[in-house]
C-alpha cells in the first residue's frame, strides 16, 4: 500500500509517451507516422485509462483510510535554502484525478472521430496528450512553485490547442488574447508565491499553512504584506477560471476544436483557479477580506456570465459564457467557506458542461453536412431549428446536459447548485438574491439554446448558402461524408496522410476532398415562393461520437448521488460521499463535515430553487416557442431592437438587455480601448520621441561634428595673411563682448 503511494508520482507523466513518440516519429520517419496516425488515439486512450484506474484505486483507499499522503524529495540544498519536489496526494487530489481523466478519455475517444478529417490529427493527439500530463502534474503537486511551473505549461497546452487551427485569423487572435489575458493573472500568481516564500521561507502547503497563521497570530508580519500576497495569489485564479474582469479570453477560445471547448475550457484547465483557490483556502480563510473578495468576485461573474449568454448567436460562444456563470458559482461558494459545495458544484458542471460541448460538436458536424465548413453559419443558432428529427441521440443527450445546467432534480447539478443558493441565504441575502435570479437566467438561456437548436422548424432553407445563382451546391465539410458503394468504384482511395478519413475505433473509410468536388450528399429540394432549392439533410454524428456523450449522460444522472446532503433513514445511512472523501481536508479547514439535513428540510430548500428554474425555463417556452416558423423572428430580443422610435418601455429595456448582452456588455470594447488602443498609442508616442528626440539629439551632434570640422579645414590653408585675418577677427569679437559686458555692469551694477 505504501508503495504505490511512494510511486504515484508517475501519475502525472504516464501519457508523456505520446507527445514524445510523436514528436520523434514525424522527426525522423514523417512519412510512416503520418500514414499509421490513425494508431496514436488507442496509445493516448490506453495510458490515460491506466491514470484512471490508479486514480480511482487512490480514491477509495482515500475513502477508506481517511488520511493525506505527501512525499518529497531534495532538489536543491545549498546552506539555509532547500528546494523540494514531492507530491501530494489528498481528497482534494483525488477528486482532481478522477474529473480529468474520465472526461479526458472520453474527449480523446470522441475527438479519435472528429477530428480524423484533419491533417493535424498528430499535433491534436500530441498536444492533447501533453495537456493531460501537465493538468495531472498540477494537481498532484505538493509546493507552490512546482504548482507555478505546471500552471505555465497548461497555459501553454491551451495557447496551442486554441490557436489549432492557426491559418485562421480569429483563431490566431483568440490564442494571442488568450495568452496575454492569462500572463496578467500568472505575473499576479508569481509576485504573490515569491512574496509568500520571502516571508514565510517555504514553498510547502502543510509548513505554509501553519507558518502563515502564526504570522497573522503574532502580528510579525504587516497585516497589509500578508493580504497584498493573498491577493496576488488569487489574481492568477482570477484569470485561469475566466473571473471578471479577466474572463474575457474565455468566449473567444471557442475558436479551437470542440473536443477542446469541452475538456479544457469546461471540464479541466478553467478549473485550475477554483483548484488553486481550494487548495490556498486554508490561508485565504485567515483573512476575511480576502474571503469577501472572493465571494464578490464570484458573485459578479455568476451574474455577468449569464446576462452575457442570453443573446449569443453562436452556440459554443453561449455555453462558454455559461461556463463562466458556473465558475462564479464556485468562486462564490469558496468565498462564503463552503468548500465541499464548491467541489461538489466542481464535479457535476464539469460532466455536465462537458456533455454539452461535445453535444454542439455533433450539432456542428450535422450543420456542416448543410452549410459547409463555415463557423459563422455552422455555428449560429438563427439558422438552426428542428434538428429532432435529424440527430435525436444528441437532442436526447443535449436535453439532459440542459435541465442538468438548469438544476432540474435529480440531475446532477440540481444537488450542487441547490445547496450553494441554500448557503448564500446565511452568508448575505444580497448576494443569495442575486445568485437564485440567476439560476433563473441560467434556465431562460440554457433553453433558448435548446429550442434554437432542436425545436421547431429547419431555418436553413429559406436560405440559399451557396453564395452562388444556381439553385443547388456541394456542402464543403471538414467531416466528410461516407462514399456509397455505388459510386466508390468512381474514386481511387488515396493515401491515408493525403485525404483518407479513418478512424481507429470506427472502420468505415472516408473521402477527404478540400475542394467538396467528390463529396457525394444526400440531397433535399424545398420549393419556397416559388424557387426551388437544394440542400442537404442533416445526419446524426457516427457512434464513436454517440457513445462519449451517452456514457457523460450517465454520469450527468447520476453522478450527483455522491454528494446527496441527507441521511437515508432514521439509523443515519449517510448517502454523502463527497462528504467522506473530503473529511481530512474539512478538518483542516476546522470546518464542521456534519452536512446531512432530513427530508422536510431538503424539500422545502430544494423547491424554492426548482420553482426558479421552472419559472425560467417557462418564460423561454413562452418567448421562443411560438415563433420558429419565421427566420426573421427566431431572435425575439433582435426583433425587438428593429422596431424604431416609438418603441414602448418594455421594448427599451429589451433592447438594453440585448445589446449589453450581444456586445458582451462592452467589456470587450473598453478594453480595445482604452488598454489596445491606449497602449499602440503610447508605444507610437515613445517611438516618436525616440526617432525625434533621441536619435535627433545624436544625429544633431553628428552634424554639427561635420559642419565644424568643414568649416576648420578651409582655415589650414597655409597663407599666413588669411591667419592674421583670422587672428584680427577673433579680437574683434573678444573686443565687441567685453564692451557688451562691461556696458551691462555699468549700466545695471
């Protein structure tokens, strides 16, 4: 037992291999890797399974034993300073371990599919690998710096992954905002571990913990210092978890791949600053205004996430501001010091949100059967409506992740969110206010995306894609489409590397043509006013695709068992897991672990909540519902905004709300402002001065160093009258000075 304990920090490096092998096989066989690429998922799959069940293996010893396990080991020791590296494994570890890689593997399986269309297959599998090794190492660290060094190298991961398709330019510019927004956060992060360490002398979470609260205790330390490094500490969470004002970087990571959008930018990297807020909560906790900033900053995001996704057009781009929501609704929870609802929240959102983004990846792929690989239209909920019939798997699976979301019982975030609205009630009605309005929100949105989406009738066809007169086109999709049996004698099957679509756990073989000349669709002809049109129908998504979402709807139903806060029966069956596994950390916190209520109780505090949900989910029924027939009225909030002067109050305020919601309430524009704008400016003004001042300061001298030295050399001529003359001329101008001079003390002395 102590063994694999002392071993488990292999953990984080057990899908190294695949980067590595990768990176090595295109560097010396190109050729041979590309054409046995479609090898690499079941290697990725495999090692990150391994993770998985030695994660569980820790987590039920965790269960059971009921202890926290950290090894370390020197690196560096010179005189009074020593530099260790070691792990730790502990409940908050074990949770971690276990969300990364189950939704990991899933992602990997699913994206084996959906991106065996692109010639990057290799880098995605490469980089996705290598996330997962740095995410693992992150959170198995045991000290701050090796936390620091591990936070960069996901940072990194995500620049990568985001900017994946680099070609485009707003891919390349959502990766480049993404950087800058994260290095504001991390330069906050490293100002505040330096700090730390300058006044405490450890890197250690045990030894700083108890170090930092002897300081606060004694007053040894100015009460300021210690808050101003708590600050810092938490900015780099701040950015990480996409908190205001630093969220910004969040919806536009939407640019990468959707397997991306649902592991990283759902499941795992945003929730590295909710993991490095609960690990640090131990020091944040000593301090009450911290704690307050916390909570404050939390509950501004829960409430500017959501006001945000109530217009978005684009289906990733809602979720992703959703996202945000959510992680405000742990942040808020971790600021009121109820850190096993925070967790708790932590896991059910991330399969949840997780099952919705791999959903809208399905959606995509059956737009693009239509529209072609357009993001702006493949993407854009206006030009959806109806998909029931065409793809029901992912309708099914996209209606559980929703009601999830929306905190419908007994799905999984109905527990989680639920006892988060119960504790804002004790810690400030203010704030409880506005955390149940938006969990109202939540469900107007998250159903809107819905009813866009699945509902209604097919908007696409009153509209000719084409871009061209002809009444008929070939939808160009990255996806491909599989050649019948009738028509494959046609084609010659070329080389897997060029443009075959194969798929390891899928053994159906694909036509990749950029061009979409070979791409063979079923076709539809719609006549509307007369024209008739030619589209494509939608298809559901292939069954690797299918079965990662269905296996995440299981989880989505039922992962919420493991926190359910009563006791069974009057003998105290306590059904709290999450309650168990967290113990030692709760001690820690010298928190109460008792969380368990009776069933009046929980009833009467869980339908306050669901009556919230319900109220909203009904006001988007009521909005969007009657309204699918006509494309020009499938955004109500737009339609609104077209109505001219004489619009009544209720229209204005409509239209407010949707143009601070649709111009992601300004944000994004007072920054292009006044930090874009403002910091081009400075850098044109300092290379004015540089060009005009400084250089023209030098080149003044260097001038002058000319014309004197031109003008002196027509004085060494030789002639000795030309020097008397010369000689004369200077005693004039002596003369003429002196009497200058003198003539002013006469006058004036």
């Amino acid at each position: 037992m102590e063994y694999i304990y002392q071993y488990s920090w292999i953990i984080p490096f057990i899908p190294l291999p695949v980067p590595a092998l990768i990176g090595m096989g295109l560097l010396l066989f190109p050729t041979a890797t590309k054409n046995l690429r479609r090898m690499w998922a079941f290697p990725s799959i495999l090692l990150l399974s391994i993770v998985m069940i030695l994660s569980v293996y820790l987590s039920i010893q965790q269960i059971n034993r009921n202890f926290i396990y950290q090894y370390v080991w020197s690196w560096t020791i010179n005189n009074d300073f020593s530099f260790e590296f070691g792990h730790l494994i502990d409940p908050l570890t074990s949770i971690m371990l276990i969300l990364i890689t189950t939704v990991g593997i899933l992602v990997l399986f699913y994206s084996d599919n959906y991106m065996s269309h692109d010639q990057g297959y290799l880098r995605f599998f490469a980089y996705m690998s290598f996330f997962n090794t740095s995410m693992l190492g992150l959170v198995t660290s045991s000290n701050l710096i090796q936390i620091y060094i591990f936070w960069e190298l996901v940072g990194m991961c995500s620049y990568l992954l985001i900017g994946f398709w680099f070609t485009r330019p707003s891919a390349a510019t959502a990766c480049q905002k993404a950087f800058v927004t994260n290095r504001v956060g991390d330069f906050g992060l490293l100002l505040g571990i330096l700090g730390l360490y300058w006044i405490t002398g450890t890197f250690e979470f045990r030894d700083l913990f108890q170090i930092f609260n002897n300081l606060i205790s004694n007053n040894e330390v100015p009460f300021l210092f210690l808050t101003l490094c708590a600050f810092l500490l938490f900015a780099g969470a701040v950015a990480k978890s996409a908190q205001f004002p630093l969220h910004v970087w969040l919806p536009d990571a939407m640019e990468g791949p959707t397997p991306i959008s649902a592991l990283i930018h759902a499941a795992t990297m945003v929730a590295a600053g909710i993991f490095l807020v609960a690990r640090l909560l131990p020091l944040f906790i000593i301090i009450p205004y911290i704690m307050n900033f916390i909570s404050l900053i939390g509950i501004i995001t829960v409430l500017l996430g959501a006001t945000l996704a109530l217009a978005q057009k684009d289906i990733k781009r809602g979720l992703a501001y959703s996202t945000m929501s959510q992680l405000g609704y742990m942040m808020l929870a971790l600021g009121m010091g109820s850190y096993r609802v925070a967790l708790f929240h932590l896991i059910t959102h991330a399969y949840s949100k997780a099952l919705l983004f791999l959903g809208s990846g399905s959606i995509i792929h059956s737009m693009e059967a239509i529209v072609g690989y357009s993001p702006d239209k493949s993407q854009n909920m206006v030009l959806m409506g109806g998909l029931k019939k065409h793809v029901p798997i992912t309708k099914t699976a996209f209606l559980v992740g929703t009601l999830s979301l929306c905190g419908i019982p007994p799905l999984a975030c109905f527990w989680s969110k639920d006892e988060i609205l119960n504790d804002s009630w004790l810690y400030s009605p203010i704030f409880a206010i506005i955390a149940c309005s938006t969990a109202g929100l939540t469900a107007f949105y998250m159903f809107r995306i819905y009813l866009l989406t699945f509902e209604g009738h097919f908007n696409v066809h009153f509209q000719n894609y084409s871009g061209q007169k002809s009444s008929s086109y070939h939808s160009i999709s990255l996806w491909g489409k599989e050649v019948p049996k009738t028509i494959k004698k046609n084609f010659r099957l070329l080389t897997m590397n060029n443009n075959e679509r194969a798929s390891f756990f899928w053994n159906k073989t694909y036509q990749i043509d950029g061009n979409g000349k070979n791409r063979m669709n079923p076709f539809i002809t719609i006549t509307h006013f007369g024209t008739q049109n030619t589209f494509s129908y939608p298809h559901e998504s292939d069954n690797t695709i299918l079965f990662s979402m269905v296996i995440l709807v299981l989880f989505t139903l039922f992962v919420g068992v493991v926190g359910i806060p009563f006791s069974f029966n009057q003998e105290g069956i306590h059904l709290d897991i999450l309650s168990k596994l967290l113990n030692p950390s709760i001690n820690l916190l010298h928190h109460n672990s008792n969380n368990s209520v009776d069933w009046y109780e929980f009833v009467t505090n869980a339908s306050f909540s669901v009556s919230i949900a319900f109220f909203g989910i009904f006001i988007s029924v009521f909005l969007y519902k009657p309204i699918y027939s006509s494309l020009q009225n499938l955004n109500l909030l737009n339609s609104f905004s077209k109505r001219g002067p004489n619009r009544i109050l209720g229209d204005k305020i409509i239209n407010v709300i949707y143009d601070w919601s649709y111009n992601r309430g300004y944000i994004d524009a007072f920054y292009t402002i006044s930090l874009t704008q403002g910091i081009r400016g400075l850098a044109e003004l300092i290379h004015f001065f540089d060009r005009r001042v400084i250089d023209g300061i030098t080149n003044g001298f260097g001038l002058t160093s000319f014309f004197f030295g031109e003008g002196i050399k027509y004085v060494g001529c030789g002639r000795i009258s030309s020097y008397l003359l010369l000689y004369l001329l200077f005693v004039l101008i002596f003369l003429l000075i002196y009497s200058f001079l003198y003539f002013l003390n006469l006058n004036f002395f």
